[in-house]
C-alpha cells in the first residue's frame, strides 16, 4: 500500500501516458507551427519564413470568400443541428411504450461515417433518380427535377444537411439526458396550475436544459469549422462557383495539389486557432 501512495510511483505510471500523448498530439501540433513558419513549397529551398506564409493567406483573394463560407456553413449546420436535436429530444422524451426502439432507430445515423454520408445526400439530392427530386415532382412541388448542385445557394444547403444528419442524434441524446433529469413533480405543478405545453417548454424545460443545449453548441460549432468529409463526398472541387469551397478544402489544395507545405500549414494554424478559441469559449462557460 505504501507503494501504490507513493507520488513518485504514481508519477511514473503517467510517463508511458505522457510520452504517448507527445507522440501523437503535441509533437504534430508543435510541427504544424513550425513548419507555417517556413518557406517549404517544393520549389525553393527550405527557410525561415516569418509571418510570410500567413500575410499570403490573409491577402489571398480567395482566402476571405472561403473563410465565409466556412463560416455560413458552420452557423447553419449548427443552427440545423441544435433546432433538430432539441425537437427530437422532446419528442423522445414523452414516448413511454417502445421508447428504447425509438431512441435505438434514431442514433443508428450516428453510426455512418462522415464521408459516407455525403455520398448518401448526394445520391438522394441527384435530379436523374433522386428520392428527394422524385418526392418533390411527386407533390407538384416542382414542374421539373430539382438539381441543388447547379445554384450556389441550394449546394450550400445541401451540405448543411448532410453534416446535421450525423449529429443530430448526438446533440438529441444530450438534451434527452438532461430532459429526463428533471424532476416531474415541476411538469406536475405546472400543469395544475393551468400551463400549457408552450410554456412549460418555455419557463421548465428549456431554461432547465439549456447547459446541455449550449455544450453541444459549442461543440457542433467547433468541429463543423473545420470538417470537409461530406463537402468533399457530397460536392467534388468545392461544387459549382467554388460554392462550398471552405477552409477545409483550401488547406488541402494547398497541402496536396501546389504542394506548398507553408502555406497550408498556416491555413492549418488558422483553422486551429478559431477551433481552439470556440472550445475555450466552451470550457470557460463550463467552469462557471
């Protein structure tokens, strides 16, 4: 027993923790920094570049249209994603007959990988067999195949949808912990004295859910910024006119086409920085 309370022994059990975590996170984040800092383009020999590589970024004419881009694309997903999960969590949570069938069928989408995804929203959004093209005509909704591929504006809906579908069962699983935490002696007292379902939505259950509603906020937000797995699945080359064309997919035009190791790692620091800056933003509100 002596042993295992010794510090010194505890902080030896850390070290193959440690030198793991070096390995495969610091000593890439390190690397990122330093090679933004270099002129390493494959053309030019190898030096220190200053802050250069990030003064090409910034005054590149396609850096700030790409960064609103991502930006549009990360508030709608988030917004889509967070609406969505909120409405499911509140209906799961007032299923009591085959809740565990329910909540079971809505998480399996959690499961398909990202860039599959894509592939599936492209094919379901594709005017010559596309399900949501033929449902439409269906409908009379439209007199002809809808193509969302052809308009910048529907591309970048399009792909708002695809990335909210995988997270809309992780965000409604956590608003449907916290629903189902509250107390229903609250909904009990609410409904005696006269409250209807809008505002026991409005003064019990939002207010009292509205940590978990922020949490996965902040992380929808977060990873919606940097991701292209179902852009690139969904729209190849950025879609017509370059209109999904984000930050993700500057970093890699850079990274694997003009082959210029400084500059996209600078792209890389970027994206990093605005990702770092929402997750402090997240643990700072947690701490609180």
């Amino acid at each position: 027993m002596s042993r295992i309370s010794d510090p010194r022994y505890g902080v030896l059990l850390t070290i193959p923790g440690l030198i793991l975590l070096f390995l495969l996170i610091l000593f890439p984040l390190f690397y990122l920094f330093y090679v933004s800092f270099l002129r390493y383009d494959n053309i030019h020999p190898i030096i220190f570049y200053g802050f250069k590589n990030y003064e090409y970024v910034v005054g590149d004419r396609l850096f700030l249209p790409t960064l609103i881009r991502t930006i549009i694309f990360c508030l709608g997903s988030t917004a889509l994603t967070i609406a969505m999960g909120l409405v499911l969590a509140l209906c799961l949570n007032r299923i009591t007959k085959l809740s565990t069938l329910f909540r079971s069928a809505m998480i399996l989408c959690w499961a398909v990988p990202v860039v599959l995804s894509g592939f599936i929203w492209r094919w379901m959004f594709n005017p010559a067999y596309g399900v949501i093209p033929d449902i439409l005509m269906k409908l009379h909704l439209t007199s002809e195949p809808l193509n969302i591929f052809y308009d910048p504006f529907t591309s970048m809906i399009g792909v708002i949808f695809s990335y909210s579908w995988i997270n809309i069962p992780f965000i409604t699983i956590l608003i449907l912990a916290r629903l189902q935490s509250i107390p229903t002696n609250l909904y009990d007292a609410a409904k005696i004295d006269g409250a209807d379902t809008l505002h026991i939505f409005k003064y019990i259950s939002l207010p009292l859910a509205k940590d978990s509603i922020l949490v996965g906020t902040f992380i929808i937000a977060m990873f919606s910024f940097r991701t292209i797995d179902s852009i690139i699945s969904m729209t190849p080359q950025g879609g017509i006119g370059k209109s999904t064309y984000v930050l993700g997919y500057y970093l890699l035009d850079y990274l694997t086409r003009v082959f210029n190791f400084g500059v996209s790692a600078a792209v890389g620091v970027i994206i990093l920085t605005v990702s770092v800056s929402i997750g402090i933003m997240l643990i700072r509100y947690m701490v609180k």
